[in-house]
C-alpha cells in the first residue's frame, strides 16, 4: 500500500497572498485544523494549523507572513509505501501531512484520522474468519472438530474448562484486535492457533486409527 | 486493553471562568488542539478547540461562552475498552477524546496520535519473531527446514521459484504491516504460515520414513 492509497485528495486551496482572515474563514467552514499553502503552480510553499492562527492579533496581513516555511515542514511522496506516513505522524507527533508528488506539488493529505480508519480495519476481522481459514487448510476437519481443538488447548493453556460449544460461543462476535490483547499479543496469538490446527489433525488421525483396528 | 492504558493523563486544566485570551494562550503553549473545560471539581462542563478559538474576535469573554456543551461532546468512560475510543474517533472523525471516570471527572485524554502509535507497533512486530513462534511450535523443525517449506509454499501460492536462503533474506527486516500488505491480507497470511508448517512437517516425516527404509 502506497501514501496515494492513503492520502485524502480533497484539501482547500490556500495561496500565499490570502489574508489570515481568509484562511481562518476558510478552514472554519471545512473543520480543519491544519492546511497546505501552495503557488500558483500547486507547489507547496508552506503550512499552516489551527494553533498558529489563533494567536494572530492583526488578521489582515497576509498569510506568508506567519506560514512555517515549507524546509520546516514533514512531507511525505505520494509514492513512498504508507507505512513512511504511519512512522512520520507518530515520530513527529503531527496531525497530518501533505503529500507532494515529484514536482513538489501537494497532491492530497494524510490526515491522522484516515490512518486510524486504515489500521483499525485490521482490528475489525472477525476471529471467526481467521478459523474459516484455518479448516479451510486443514483438509477435512470439521468446524466441531476445530472447536473441540481449540477448548483442549485452552484448557491445556489457560487451565480453564471450557467445551467447543462454549469455545464458539467466545469467538463469535470477537475480533482479531480483541483476540491479540486477549492472549496476549500477536505471536501469542498464531502461536495458539497453531497449536489448535495440530490437535485437531491428532485426534483426527487418531480416531482414524481406532476404526481400522 | 481498556481506554485508561491508552489515555494520557497530562491535560491543562481550563475553567468556564478563563477569559478566551487565557485559553489560547495555555492551549499554544501545550501545543494542543483541543482540551475540555473542567469546574472545580474537576468535573467535565465543556469542550473547546483550535477551530473554534480562531475564530473569537473578543478575546475577553469567558470560555464558558464559545464552549461546546458537554451533552454536545464525545466522550469515553476510562473502563471501557480502549475499541470504544477508537472506534469513535473513526466515527465522529475527532482528533481526541476526553477520558470520565464514573463521577463524571476527566482523567484524562484519547488523542488520534496515541491509538495511532498504539495500532501501528502492532505492525512493526517483525515477521521473523512469528516464524521462530511457528518453529517453537513445530518440535524437531529446524529454522533452515522451516525456511526451505516457506521456499516451497511460495512457489506453490504464486509460482515463484525461490530457495530457502532467497526467503530467509526476504523477510528478515519485514514487518508484520509489510507481510499483510504484500500477501493480500490477514486471513492469507495467516493460511500461508499454517501451509509452511505443514510441509515442514510432512517433509520432516517423510525424511524418517526414508531414513527407516
């Protein structure tokens, strides 16, 4: 995933000469807090945020004036892997950044807010969906056998009886983000589900041995 | 989690009576975009923020004046899991969120930049320390034979021939984010992983096999 996938491409259009009272205008009426001045060209110039505005007594000046200076400000290339802008935001503790493209024009804005959409999505997958690919892989166990799996090596974890029925029960409505601060992180996490795939193929294995004897 | 690990307890405390110029002047200081008004209590009555304040032109009337409301204002109980926080700064599309204790105090605030942080070290975890997960799991599976299935699975998934080596390479300095990303998704990552220690384990077997012949 790119900056590009990323970045809101709707920003308002400040140019250098607009008074401060017309960007105060202008960014109170579209909520935001912070904003590229670019040139005529589209080229960014400087950068301008809610913080900085509301100190200015004379509001008639023009808005180069009290911009920070584009050499002060975090950018990211629309090209750069999304990850830069992710990194950037939490290092520099900013609530966006302006993305340019090669030509130093402003193409779009990472808003910190699109970044918490982006990453919680990832939260939101149902553990549910992640054991329907575990069966999927585990050619010909069922999805009882799963969970009858997934009861043993909770209890052989957390010494906790639980049956399969009440192990669905848990799982359903749950989702990965809550499954990870759950067990206890990440590694922890797979490291289970392993576990969980390996005793349903043993018992499967098992049982099958038992009816050819 | 619950919302009070995610929270930052450091806040300026505004109240109603602070004139407009008090305000600014503290919020600028503290680099903040917003903060909530708080009575002597310490209870939450308002909230302002940078947007709201610029556009002020007397700056000597009390906040209490230009203040939301708290019955206007997001807000979040610090027992609440920290989802709650996140998933209404997605949905209101704020920047931070004042934190209640049940008397209706704020204790503190969710601000877009933390859960950010919060969300993202989850994909800095490298991939690596999820392949020595999968080997601890898989007894008897050596990291080389590991690496060499993961060679195999990835030829099998894309058709790309590849030596255990070549992966090992291609991992090492990658990221759980970069991993999801390039694999098409969580549920396929995680597939592929439970692939590599399956045929790490069925070549382990059939390896004794022969050496039993």
């Amino acid at each position: 995933m790119k900056v590009k996938s990323l970045m809101d491409k709707k920003f308002i259009k400040i140019y250098p000469d607009f008074t401060v009272q017309t960007v105060i205008d202008l960014m109170y009426k579209n909520k935001k807090f912070s904003t590229p001045i670019v040139d005529n060209d589209g080229k960014m110039v400087g950068w301008t945020t809610a913080i900085d505005l509301m100190i200015v007594s004379d509001k008639n000046i023009p808005i180069k004036d009290i911009m920070s200076p584009i050499e002060d400000v975090i950018v990211v290339n629309k090209n750069e892997p999304a990850r830069e802008a992710v990194t950037k935001i939490v290092e520099y503790k900013v609530i966006s950044i302006p993305v340019l493209n090669d030509e130093g024009r402003v193409v779009g804005i990472v808003r910190n807010c699109d970044i918490t959409k982006t990453l919680s999505k990832l939260y939101d997958i149902p553990v549910h969906s992640i054991f329907k690919s575990l069966m999927g892989e585990l050619k010909g166990i069922s999805w009882e056998e799963l969970m009858n799996a997934a009861a043993i090596v909770t209890k052989q974890t957390t010494g906790e009886k639980i049956t399969g029925e009440e192990y669905e029960k848990r799982i359903k409505g749950s989702t990965f983000g809550q499954a990870i601060w759950a067990c206890g992180g990440l590694e922890k996490f797979f490291t289970d589900l392993i576990k969980i795939g390996e005793v349903a193929l043993a018992r499967k294995v098992s049982c099958k041995n038992v009816i050819k004897k």
